[in-house]
C-alpha cells in the first residue's frame, strides 16, 4: 500500500479546485 501522503494530496487538490469554482477571483490558488 501506498502512504497517504498521495491521498492527502490528492483531497487537497480537490478541494482548491472546489474553492476555486466558488472563488473564482482567487487566481493565486489555481493549481
């Protein structure tokens, strides 16, 4: 099995692209 590292990762990603959606002025986060 993998660390989680990759998952933590991955959710994190996640979620900056949901706060982007909402936050579309938020151009500095835009990964």
């Amino acid at each position: 099995m993998r660390s989680d590292a990759h998952i933590k990762i991955f959710i994190i990603k996640q979620v900056l692209r949901l706060a982007c959606r909402i936050n579309p002025s938020n151009k500095e986060t835009n990964l």
